[in-house]
C-alpha cells in the first residue's frame, strides 16, 4: 500500500502533493486534510483488485 500512495502523489501536479515525508517501507507522513481522499483510493484499488468466485 505505501508503493500505492506513493505513486498516488507522483501522479499529482507538484501543486498537489500530499507526501510530507517516506519514513520506510510502510510509514509515510502525508498532509492531515488529504487523509480521507487515500482512504477512499485505497478502497477503490482493493475493490478492483478483489477475486470474486463465479457463480
């Protein structure tokens, strides 16, 4: 998940950026107001990215 909001911020105009700074492989301090709008990307990816068995 860090690689995701990782590359969540690069793809973001300079003006946008998020990321405070990449602690290690899975902390990362970003902006407090942008908290929710990563939660929600999160959840998307997950959602697409979930095996659901055939009926």
């Amino acid at each position: 998940m860090a690689q995701f909001i990782i590359n969540l911020n690069a793809m973001r105009p300079a003006s946008q950026k998020f990321i405070i700074h990449v602690l290690d492989n899975t902390h990362i301090f970003v902006q407090p107001h942008m908290a929710e709008m990563i939660r929600s990307a999160i959840a998307e990816f997950r959602d697409l990215n979930s095996y659901e068995k055939p009926a």
